[in-house]
C-alpha cells in the first residue's frame, strides 16, 4: 500500500466523523422533519448535512479516492480507493429519540476493506481501526474475547426479517438454545461491543455493505472474524453478517451450512 498513507487517511476519517458529530448533535437537540425516500426509509435534513461534512474533509485530503455515500451516492474518478460512507446509520433510531445511531466511514482500498472509524456521539462512543494497526476504542488497544464455547458465549441479533424464511432460521434458534445469553443490541452497538470483548457472536441477514463496512474493520482488527452468513468475503453486494470470534464463528458457520444441505 505504498500510494496510500493509511495514518493520514485514518486522521481525515477521525475528522470527518467529528464533524458529521456536529452536525447530528445539532439537529438531535432541536429534531428534525422525516422525510421518506423512495424505499420508504427515513432521510432528514442531519442524514444530508452530514455526508456533505464528511464528504468535505474526505475529499480534500484525499482528492484521489472515490466516495460512496448513503446519501448523494458514488462519486470521483478513484478506482483503487474508496470511502464508503454513512453519515447517520440509524436515521429511526434519531428521529425516535433513541441514541443507538452512528457515522460509519470506511475505506476501501483495491476491493479491501483497510480502515474504519464508527462514531455514536449520542451514546458516547468512538471506535476506529486500521490494517495492521489493531482496533481502538477510548485510547486503549481492544481484543475480542478468548470464548471457545457456545455454552459461554453472548450472542447478539440485528437485522433478521428475511432469515426468518429462510432454512437457516431454525439453526439460529438452536444457536440461541445452546448458547449462554442472548441480547438484540443492533446497529454499531453490537459490533462495539464484540470487538472489545463483552460479546462473542453477532448475526444479521438484512444488511448495507455501508452499514458495517467500518466495523468490519474494527471487529478484524481487534482478532475477531467478520463474514456473511455464507462465510464469503465482504464486498459492495454484502447483505447479510455473520460475526465472531475465531471459534465460535467457525462453528456458526458450520451450522448455518448443514442447515441449508438438509
């Protein structure tokens, strides 16, 4: 990766993030109109100010990449580079007055995914992450827990409208019967809380590659492993996560498969 300096790119994320914190703080004091987009999910004036912020700093330290933002879509001329972007994953989270939403910035560079930085100013959170460079949280390195049993393990769900049709779902129960706890955390809380410790497997099916492309890198980066539910690689068509730690991972993923051959 010698054209891309990663700890500049890694600062211009920070930046942009904080920025886009500014202006989701703004509006979550005084709220918001809602408006619906032609998929019928929520978009306010905070989703828009916010992706122009981010888009801002990106491109000014990084004229050379391409953005991709949830908002005013894909743009730039960048093929080997480029920023995905959600400035307020969780739009229904912050339109409810519930603080579970967050800024997403990712990077993506030659097809990987090589930096990621999840911000939820409401909640009070900041993790980012880079290759090679482990995964941060409040200034301290964090790793995902040692767990190598499902009878100890925490798992978290999100996203599962569509797996409840598929042949999976009953191998999702038996998941949640075998393992110790189950929480529904959601959106960046969940994958926070994997990447330093406090969970061991998070699963969902209906997913934005936006969503999760940075806390694909955070969970990675902190020794965890992060897949669909078919164990492929992320890339932009991701829809679905399956999210772990080493063992546990492999063995969900194990389940999932046998049940899809029956």
């Amino acid at each position: 990766m010698s054209e891309l300096n990663l700890p500049h790119a890694l600062q211009a994320a920070r930046e942009a993030a904080q920025a886009a914190a500014e202006v989701l703080l703004h509006y979550w004091r005084r709220g918001v109109d809602v408006e619906l987009k032609s998929d019928d999910t929520p978009v306010t004036v905070a989703d828009r100010e916010a992706e122009l912020a981010i888009r801002k700093v990106l491109q000014a330290a990084l004229p050379q990449a391409s953005i991709y933002g949830e908002e005013f879509g894909r743009d730039g001329d960048g093929h080997e580079l480029l920023w995905l972007v959600d400035p307020l994953d969780g739009t229904k989270s912050f339109v409810r007055r519930t603080p579970f939403f967050s800024t997403q910035i990712a990077l993506m560079h030659r097809g990987e995914l090589v930096l990621g930085i999840s911000s939820a100013p409401v909640y009070g959170e900041t993790m980012w992450a880079s290759a090679g460079a482990g995964s941060w949280f409040e200034g301290e390195r964090v790793q995902v827990a040692a767990t190598a049993e499902l009878a100890q393990a925490s798992l978290s769900t999100g996203n599962l409208k569509s797996l409840t049709t598929d042949a999976r779902w009953d191998a999702l129960g038996a998941l949640i019967r075998d393992s110790n706890r189950i929480r529904g955390y959601g959106d960046f809380c969940h994958y926070h809380l994997l990447a330093r410790g406090g969970l061991d497997l998070v699963l969902e099916s209906d997913v934005n590659i936006l969503d999760i492309a940075a806390l694909a890198v955070i969970v990675r980066e902190a020794g965890g492993v992060f897949t669909d539910l078919d164990g492929q690689a992320l890339t932009l068509d991701t829809r679905s996560v399956l999210a772990g730690v080493p063992a546990l991972h492999g063995l969900a993923l194990s389940r999932m498969a046998e049940a899809l051959r029956r």
